[in-house]
C-alpha cells in the first residue's frame, strides 16, 4: 500500500500511571515476545521501530494515522464485513491500533481490499498493514473497555436474527450495533431520492425501511437493514462518498433506534416489507414498476450528472445504476421543490438599513449564480432572489437559512414566484431591483466547475484566492480587521496566491466575504472569498 512506514511497538516502563490499557504482544520475534504496550499517550517516549515494511501475512493488522477521537467500536467495524474480531488494543496516544481477526485468510481479504480502497475514519484516510505479531496477547483487566465493546459487537454478529423492538430491548443495543443508520447529505446540488437511496444501500443487504425528512434545513434519512452487520458494511463503505460527481456527499451514523415504525409507503417513507400500507394523505403512491422502467430506460436521464468518478464505482454500482437513480430523482423531485425546481427564494428578517441587492448577491452568489434581486418595496426586510436553477435554491437556502446577517438573523424559504419580475422601463424603483444575469463573477458558470467541490456551509474561517505577490499577511489582516471584526488566525499557502483566514465569529466572516468578495487588490487581482471547512 501506498505511504507504508515501518510499523512500531513502543516499549515503556511499568509505572503504576501507566497502566491504562497494558497488554502483551506475541511476536514471531524471541526477542520481542515480552513487548510491553501502554496505551498512554506519552509521546516523548521513544519508539522501537520493528523494519519490516510489508511484513508476511498476519490475522493481527496494524492500523496507522487514526483520528485522535475515533473509537473501538469504529476501528471494529473495519474488520466486521470481514470475519469475526477477535481482539482489539487501542494506542490512543499514538494515533494507532492492533486489530485481530478469527482467521489469516479473513485478514488478507481486509488488507487487499483497503489497498484499493482507502479506508477513512470521520473523513480522514488511515492506513492498514500485516502486524509482525500473530496474535495479541491482551490483559483484559487493563483493557475493559475494548473488551466490553468487542464483546458487544460479537453478541449481535453470533445472534445474526434481524433485530426489532419486540426482540431486544433497545437498551441492549448500543448505537454501533443497531441496523438502522442515520444519512445526512451534504452538498445537496442535485435532488436525492428515497429510491435513490435504496438504489445505493441494498449493494449492501437486504433494505427493510426507509424514512426521508428534513431537519435543520439538511435532507436526512433513517435506513434499516435485516442485520446490523450489513449496516456496519455500508457505514464503513459509503461514509464520505459523493453520490454524483462532486456533491451529494453521505454522512452516515449508527442511529440510537434498531426498528422503525413506518406507517405510509410514499415518496418520503417506505416499509418494503409491507407492500400493502397506505400511501398517506394526498401523497402519491408510487408504482413499484417505475424503478423497474427506470433501470432499462437510463436515455430519461435529465439531470448533468457525470459518470460517478470514484465515487461509487468501487462500490460496483454501475454507471446505468447512477443514471437511472439520477433520472428518479428527476421524475420524483425532493420535498418542497417542483419537478422544474423552484428558483426563487423569499428571503425575510433582513437589516433594511443595510441590505443591498449587491450584499444579497455576493452572499447567495456562495452557492449558485444569482440573477435577479429584488428587495420588496412595501417591505424593505424581506427580499426576492432568482437562483439559475432549482438546485441551487435549495443549496442556497440549506446552508443560509438561520444565518446572521448585518445583525439579524435571516429566514429563507421558497418563493411562490417562479421569476423575479424587473420594474418597467422609465420606472425607478429606487434601486431595489438589480438584473445580475450577465454578471462576470458567477461562480458557478462552467460546467463541472472547481467551484462546485469547494461548497461549504458559512464558518469563520475564509478561503482566500487570487492574492497577488505584492500582498503580505499584514495587509490581508487590516483590510479584514477593516470589516468590524477580530483576525483570530491567518495562514498562507505555500505560493502565497492563496491564504485561510479565521474571523472571530461566523457572523464576522459572514460580513466580510460581502464587503471583500472581488475587492481590487491592485495589479489586476481581485480578491476570491468563500467559506472553508478548515480550520487554523
């Protein structure tokens, strides 16, 4: 695998402050059989590194470049679609763990298989490669709590029955066992369907139930499956992955619920285990041939979306599979926007002592290219905002909806009107209405545009671009300290023309990307702003 360093065993003392999570590795190695490892974090003490690089096969696997919070119970469920677990040791301290598995030839489909496809946890890559050990030795009293965990894991995985509220108490059940997960999507640029989802997660188990809502102005879904194994198989497969070509991204979690109750089969919920439930009040019943018509007829495809880089291909949903789960989300829309997509946003609560067509199209302009602003005459707070399509409404108002802005915290929501109308010829309307249609600072105007990867919800920390060689660090703060707010951070990239810096506030970055999105920064550079998901 790529980036493989040697792997390393750190010998410690004993001290009685030590002892949080002792064990004994077995090693091939005379030498090495009494290893002490300690799971303490103490990272001045020096490591003994063991040289081999690709070591020979091994049921216990070394996992490397862990994130500080992960847990047991996530680093299990590496090896869960694999075979049984037999044993866990957490280094916490050292980013890293030992994984053993029941058998060698079930530790050899893990590894080939993350050598190609990257394993991540909470979004960052980690690495896995043979232990020079053959088994782990644990001391179960320093290591409790992944003993308790494992212990857990493996009583649902021997039970293997399809778990529901009659048959195990929901307090038996901690979160990582249930088969129900829990999916948010971010970057919503195209609709996501219920069938699109279950297009997706059946690759990995049979679906039982699926429940569609929105909560905090994001899509989320509740998805239940016979065995939670096959839960933690599409968790671990699917988390971080982007449904079409640079959006729509899953974020998946266990959910504290193992059964769902649910009561109508329509366009936001369905029990496929029950074919006979009423669709609900005035919701449409879908016919069950439609997905069937939509496997065979990918040519109904209306949507932009790219043959699924990456994405989804090692996942070996085929590009058919992605064009016929797009053209479902075409044909059934998403709640709340038509099937030509709703454009226009209703954008109430504003400071109409400040607001300006101009603020409001810098701001929106974030996540998709506006094209018509109008602030209500009668009522200077609430303004009318024509977005280049349905998708990029709803992006729009996902991520701004609840925001501050000039001090008050805005309301978006649809509008009723599907065009911004501008005021009649040699009618001045005071300057409220503004026509951005040819605007030269669209972000979003070429086609697969970097721009559409780089979406991401208002934060305080800024991503800066086109900065010229003149423009130091010092003359960046000032002119954001300019804006009202506090510089708590700044940091160039390494060729200067592109920098992060971090306001105090997200109401303070908020403000500042509308004064000093395009600001002329001299020599024919004008200042990008967006919002980052990094922090300093």
């Amino acid at each position: 695998m790529d980036g493989i360093v040697t792997e390393v065993a750190v010998g410690v003392k004993r001290g009685s402050d030590e002892l949080l999570s002792g064990s004994v590795l077995s090693s091939p190695n005379s030498n090495m059989s009494s290893m002490v490892v300690t799971a303490n974090g103490n990272d001045s003490k020096k490591f003994k590194g063991e040289d081999k690089m690709d070591g020979a096969p091994s049921r216990v696997l070394h996992i490397r470049k862990l994130p500080g919070e992960v847990t047991e119970t996530e680093v299990i469920a590496l090896g869960l679609p694999f075979g049984k677990v037999t044993n866990i040791l957490m280094l916490k301290g050292k980013n890293q763990a030992f994984l053993e598995l029941a058998t060698e030839e079930a530790a050899i489909t893990m590894v080939n298989y993350y050598s190609a496809v990257t394993p991540h946890l909470r979004n960052q890559p980690i690495y896995i490669q043979y232990s020079n050990h053959k088994e782990l030795k644990t001391d179960n009293t320093l290591n409790q709590r992944a003993q308790a965990v494992l212990q857990a894991v493996t009583a649902v995985q021997t039970a293997n029955t399809p778990l529901s509220g009659t048959t195990v108490s929901e307090s038996a059940v901690t979160p990582a066992q249930s088969p129900v997960l829990r999916i948010i999507i971010d970057n919503m640029y195209y609709p996501v369907t219920l069938d699109v989802l279950h297009q997706i997660f059946s690759k990995f188990g049979a679906v039982l139930k699926i429940i569609t809502f929105t909560k905090n102005n994001q899509f989320q879904a509740l998805l239940q499956y016979g065995d939670p194994v096959n839960a933690q198989q599409a968790k671990l497969a699917l988390d971080g992955q982007n449904i079409y070509n640079a959006c729509c991204t899953l974020r998946i979690d266990f959910s504290k619920l193992v059964n769902l109750n649910v009561k109508y089969n329509n366009d936001k919920s369905r029990d496929y285990t029950r074919p006979d439930l009423p669709s609900g009040d005035g919701q449409p019943a879908l016919d069950p041939a439609i997905a069937a018509a939509f496997a065979k007829e990918t040519s109904l495809l209306g949507l932009p979306v790219a043959a699924v880089p990456g994405a989804l291909s090692p996942l070996a949903i085929p590009n058919a599979a992605a064009a016929a789960a797009a053209a479902a989300a075409g044909r059934v829309g998403m709640p709340g926007v038509s099937a030509g997509g709703n454009t226009v946003l209703l954008v109430s609560n504003l400071n109409e002592e400040m607001v300006t067509p101009q603020s409001l199209f810098t701001l929106f302009g974030v996540y998709g290219d506006v094209q018509r602003v109008k602030i209500l005459y009668n009522k200077k707070d609430s303004a009318l905002i024509q977005m280049a399509d349905g998708n990029q409404s709803q992006l729009a108002m996902n991520h701004l909806n609840g925001q501050k802005m000039y001090g008050k915290i805005i309301r978006v929501t649809l509008s009723k009107h599907q065009t911004v109308q501008l005021p009649r010829e040699g009618l001045d309307d005071q300057g409220l209405t503004k026509d951005f249609g040819n605007s030269p600072l669209h972000r979003f105007k070429k086609p697969g545009s970097k721009n559409f990867q780089n979406i991401f919800p208002p934060s305080a920390t800024l991503h800066l671009s086109n900065i010229p060689p003149s423009v130091a660090e010092e003359d960046l703060r000032t002119l954001f300290a300019n804006t009202g707010g506090t510089v708590k951070a700044f940091k160039f990239f390494q060729d200067h023309k592109m920098a992060l810096l971090q306001m105090a506030t997200v109401e303070e970055a908020i403000q500042a990307l509308i004064d000093l999105h395009n600001y002329n920064l001299g020599e024919n550079h004008h200042l990008r702003v967006s919002f980052s998901k990094s922090t300093i």
